[in-house]
C-alpha cells in the first residue's frame, strides 16, 4: 500500500478535497550559463531519457497533500471554481465514499498552494507574515491558474516590502528571473526592466524564462 496522503484542513466543515500529487524533487530547471551548447544538447537527451523512462522507475511515485475546503467560499473567491460548478464536470459530483467534491492537482508548490487557500479562507492566523522571493512566485502561479490574484493582491504589501529590502540580484541567473516575474506581477516595471536588462546583457545562450508565464508583447499600462 501507498503512503497515506497528508491531509490539510483549511476548513474544517469543507465539503471538498483538494488532491495535490507532486514529485518532491529540489531539481532546478537552470542550466549552466558556462556550459557549451554541446552540453546543453546532452542535458536535453538526459533529459528526455529520464522523462520517457519515469514509468519504469515506480520508487518515485509522487507525493500527493489533500486540502480540506470550502467549495461555496472558493467560488466567492475563484471564477475558476465557480465555472467548475455551472458546467457540472465530475469534480462536483460528491465521492460515494465520503460525500465531498475531489478535485485533482498537479506539480503545485504544496507551501503556495496551502497559503492561497488559507488566503481564499480568510484564515488570518495561518497566513505567513515572511516569504521567500520563490515562493512569492509560487504563490503568483498558483493564483493566476486558479483566477484568484485579486485575492493574493489584498496580502501582499507586506510581503512586497520585503522584498525591496532585499539585495536586487546584480548578475543574470534563476535568481533574477524570479525577481523579473515579481516585477510583472507587482508591476514594478523598474525591477522588470533592470534583471531584463541583465538577461540581454550577459546571457550566453537564449534567455532561460524557467517555464514562468511571463505576458506576451508590451509589458502593459
């Protein structure tokens, strides 16, 4: 038998499980500025090796969190959720097991995910007072997939001031990438053009946007 998943109660009297399967691997998607393109092209057929043999490897199976909400309070919330439920997709039938609505997720940070539900909750007492640069873009990810950045936007002054306290990243990296996307969706176009500026000056290889959703076309108003 599988490891039995972790449950996390955001509320208590939820009616829905949230099912978050992950692989819980550090592993970064930056490859070595210094490397060659004859090394990039190796990572990328190790890459696809590892990939193509997942299924054979079932010692790495992934590691899956269940989260304990509200669904009337997530379609408040979330436009998402809410379409969800006027389309009567599977997820809104109840399980005949345990009479709550299963909803399936996948690769979210579980940290990011379990702070936007708190947020999506109003439970206060479980919202950190302290992130750390990747896990404010966690929060991002999760929230723009779930059409609930109104709702991370009422907590995030101070988070953002925290984050301008911070040394800016001087050199092009994953760092300043992350600190790039922060500037998008802060709108502080003066981080974004200043790590921009540091990828077109110093990358040696195309620019690694490490699969973040970063707009198209103008940066906006």
């Amino acid at each position: 038998m599988g490891e039995k998943p972790k449950l996390v109660t955001i509320d208590p009297n939820g009616d829905m499980l949230i099912k978050l399967k992950y692989r819980n691997t550090a592993q970064s998607k930056w490859s070595n500025e210094s490397e060659s393109v004859g090394d990039w092209i190796a990572q990328a057929e190790a890459a696809k090796a590892v990939i193509e043999n997942e299924t054979a490897r079932p010692e790495q199976k992934p590691t899956e969190v269940h989260y304990l909400v509200s669904s009337r309070q997530l379609r408040i919330v979330s436009p998402y959720f809410e379409k969800m439920f006027k389309r009567n997709y599977d997820e809104t039938v109840p399980n005949s097991e345990d009479g709550l609505y299963h909803v399936r997720a996948q690769q979210w940070n579980p940290d990011a995910l379990a702070i936007m539900l708190n947020i999506a909750h109003l439970q206060f007492a479980a919202i950190p007072k302290e992130i750390s640069v990747r896990l404010f873009v966690a929060l991002f990810l999760v929230a723009d997939y779930y059409q609930m950045e109104d709702a991370l936007r009422l907590f995030t002054k101070e988070w953002k001031d925290q984050l301008y306290e911070l040394p800016v990243p001087k050199h092009y990296g994953e760092e300043s990438m992350l600190w790039m996307f922060l500037g998008v969706k802060l709108k502080n176009w003066n981080i974004f053009e200043s790590m921009a500026s540091l990828a077109m000056r110093q990358a040696c290889h195309p620019i690694q946007f490490l699969d973040l959703p970063f707009p198209r076309g103008e940066k906006g108003e």
